[in-house]
C-alpha cells in the first residue's frame, strides 16, 4: 500500500548568525536529526508556527529586531506544545534563570557542544512526541474512530481489541521511540510493524530482520555491514541493513533470542542511534526507525538472567500485544472468507463454498499457530478440493482428535478450588456429569453431533446412543 502522508514535525534553529545555524544543522544532522528548519530573521518566527507544525525552537536569545527573551513569552502562549531551548552566553545566566520560569525547556552555552546539543534536542522531541502521544489518545477514546485505516487493510478483523490496537499504534507511530510488538507466533506481528511505518511519516524503506539463530559476528555484520579487510572473505567493505533503513524503519522480530553480546550493541544502537561496522572503530550515525517483536515473555528472560533489563525497558517505550485468534474468534469468519479468496486466485480456481459447519468447527479449535495456521489450512483445502462443497476433511486432519477448548468457557471455582461443585452446587452424580457435557458439547456445537462428538472424544454413534 501507499504510504500515509504524515511528515513528521521539524527542528526549528533560530538565530541571526548564518554561520552559526549552518553549525548547528550539521551537529543536528550528525547526531541522527534530519528534519531541521533555519531562520535568521526572528521576525518570521511567529508567522512560521502559525503555518506549519513545529517539533521542538532553538532560539538564540539576542537577536536584533525581536530578541529571543521577547518571542519566547509569545510562543509559550500561544504554542505551549512546541519545548524551546534557549542558546545564551556565559555571562548571561540571570537571563537563563528568567527563561526558564517563563517556560523555556532548557538552556544551551556558546559554543555549543554538539553532544550537549544532540542530548538536549532528543529530549525536547521525547517529551513533544509524549505530549502529541497524550492528545491523540484522549481524541481516539472520546470519538473511538481510525484517523488513516487504509494502514490496516493488509489486517483482516472485526475485533473490538484489534481495533484498540490500531487507534493506539495511530497514536505512537510517528513517535521516534523504539516500538515493541509481543504476541504469539502466527499472529501477524510484520503486518502490524508495517503499519507502523505506513503512518510514521518515515520517507525511507520498511527493512526486516529475524535475528532468531543469528549468533553476534553474524548480527553484526548483516545489521552493521563490515569494513574491506575486517575478517577472511571481507574483501569489500558493505553495508549492513541498517544503513539500508536509513531514514526508514528497521524491523528486528524476535529478539528475545539474541545473546547477551547482540544485546549490547543493539542497546547501543538505541541509546545513542549509533552503531560501528565490523572491524571499524569509528562509530556511525543511523536516523532510522526501530520496531521490534518477540513471541517470548522478555520479562520471564530478565528473571533466569537471559535478557538485559536496561534493554527491556529501552525497547519497551511503546508496547504493541497482539491478541492471540483463540481471544477474537469473532474474526474467523472474515478470516475463513479472506483466505479462501486468496487461496482461490493462487490455485487459480473457483471460489469455493464452505459447509456452514466449518466456521463453528474452526470458532472451537484454539489454533496455536494463529492467523498463520488458518490460513494454512484454507490453502490445504482449497489444493485438495474439486468441486461442490469445500470438505472438512483435511480441516478434521488437522484438529484430530483434540479436545478443543472455547477461551469463553473456562471453568468456574469456588473458593476452595472446586470445580465441579461450583458448577452444580453440590457433587453431581456420573449420569448428571454426562448430561450436562453433552448438553453443552450439542449447544457450543450448535446441534451438529459430529463436531459435538470431537469435542467429548467419542464416536458419533456412541453420542447417537446417549441422546436416544
């Protein structure tokens, strides 16, 4: 799909000396800044916020015609969202001390100190994009709408927790903070990583990369690329992905299996956004982008010492679960529809009419493999099918004999922990045990007693004979 128009909000350097914005732009841009405004006439400030949105002002203090102790006043009245940085002198700290109650974010000493500068300008964004992040969220829960839902139309569902989920990536995608997707395996963690960059307003590609199995010299060299002459082979120097994400998004799935060296120097990447190529011990600079998955419980991996906990809580600024499809069964049938048409074109057959059974079958199964499993099994189906009704045989084969189990339904206990009698009130019979699982096996079935008959683990005939 085309990606959505979102650009994301500028930088805005401010001062009267060309030099010294020309200075600052390329401290910016070193540090991983890439989109950054100039102006040396502070006159055009204030019409400037009027016409576009801004990220984050760093405005000198004097400057002739408006000086930056008159706009700042102005534009923390009128633009109380945008955190300005003040650039002074070092004999001008009883203006700095002003500034700031007047509502200045922070302060900066000429000379400037690049890293001081980078430091002071990633924090003013954090706390714009948390700001932006707050506003957006209270907009979804008052009006409960998608502002761009054509970014999820690669996500087929209906389900009231999926869409939850895509009002809340709408909200963090254009953030610059790295953005953790958890969910089983199956559940479409890429296509949602996808959407994330759709909306991000990020110009460059959507790179992927499982780091599942990849030991530390491989990571590094496919993530950081190597230097010509950094090991036996390395007779060119290449790039790694990440500088092929540059300006894009830099999809890691899996991370909760890189080992502690891998850990490392990905924490290095997302603490300063900056990374050494094999062999190399000059460090570069990425602008790109970090969204990651895991279908294991990374806090589980902290507890037996197998995850980094300063890692965990870098790559978890933004958490994304993704349901499991036991927990939205309501979207199987859109799923079932989905695939079947797909399944369809790609056998280059006719459309295939499922027996209405199958969706109740397929609602009552807990598909460990998810989204990817259906479909999988759709694909099967429709391979081996030739005409009439789609069969439910190789759907059975799949299923076999497995006492699926309907999320809904899980039992009741009372405070002792039993069951059963919470269920009848006092300790039943065997006959009022047996009644009652075939009445509920026929009501979850909706009446077919074959599929009723899977769900006890008995012969069709045997259920025959115990309604009879």
């Amino acid at each position: 799909m085309n990606q959505v128009s979102r650009p994301r909000k500028p930088v805005l350097l401010v001062d009267d000396e060309t030099q010294i914005l020309s200075t600052l732009k390329l401290y910016l841009k070193n540090s991983g800044t890439s989109d950054i405004l100039t102006i040396s006439d502070s006159c055009e400030v204030l019409p400037l916020l009027a016409a576009e949105p801004i990220a984050v002002i760093v405005l000198d203090l004097h400057m002739p015609k408006i000086s930056g102790l008159d706009l700042l006043p102005r534009i923390v009245r009128d633009f109380p969202q945008i955190p300005v940085i003040i650039v002074t002198a070092n004999d001008e700290i009883d203006s700095v001390v002003d500034c700031m109650k007047m509502g200045a974010f922070d302060y900066l000493v000429k000379p400037v100190e690049p890293r001081r500068l980078a430091t002071s300008v990633r924090k003013a964004l954090e706390l714009c994009d948390l700001s932006s992040e707050l506003l957006s969220l209270k907009q979804c829960l008052l009006t409960d709408r998608l502002e761009y839902p054509d970014a999820f139309a690669a996500i087929v569902t209906c389900n009231r927790k999926m869409r939850a989920l895509f009002q809340y990536v709408e909200v963090v995608a254009p953030t610059r903070q790295p953005i953790m997707i958890t969910g089983e395996t199956g559940v479409g963690k890429e296509l949602v990583a996808r959407a994330i960059h759709d909306l991000s307003g990020c110009k460059g590609e959507f790179v992927a990369l499982n780091v599942a199995g990849l030991d530390d010299t491989l990571f590094s060299d496919t993530l950081f690329g190597h230097k010509k002459g950094a090991f036996t082979g390395a007779d060119v120097s290449r790039d790694g992905l990440i500088a092929r994400a540059a300006g894009g998004t830099l999809f890691l799935d899996e991370v909760g299996d890189l080992n502690e060296s891998s850990q490392v120097k990905l924490l290095r990447l997302l603490q300063g956004m900056e990374y050494y190529p094999v062999g190399s011990d000059i460090a570069r600079k990425s602008d790109a982008r970090v969204v990651l998955a895991s279908n294991r419980d990374l806090q589980q991996l902290i507890a037996v010492g197998k995850f980094r906990n300063d890692l965990y809580y870098r790559v978890c600024a933004h958490q994304v679960t993704i349901p499991p499809l036991r927990e939205r069964i309501d979207d199987i049938p859109l799923l079932l529809d989905h695939f079947l048409d797909a399944a369809a074109t790609a056998f280059n057959k006719k459309k295939p009419t499922p027996p209405p059974e199958l969706v109740t079958l397929l609602t009552l199964y807990h598909f460990p493999g998810n989204v990817r499993q259906l479909e999988a099994m759709v694909f099967d189906a429709v391979a081996r099918h030739t005409f009439g009704i789609l069969s439910m045989e190789s759907f059975r084969m799949v299923i076999g004999d497995e006492r699926s189990v309907q999320p809904a339904q899980a039992a009741l206990q009372d405070s002792r922990g039993n069951a059963v009698a919470s269920i009848f009130g006092h300790f039943p019979t065997i006959r009022e045990v047996e009644e009652y699982l075939i009445a509920e096996a026929m009501r979850m079935a909706k009446g077919n007693q074959g599929i009723a008959a899977n769900l006890l683990g008995i012969a069709r005939q045997t259920l025959n004979k115990r309604l009879k």
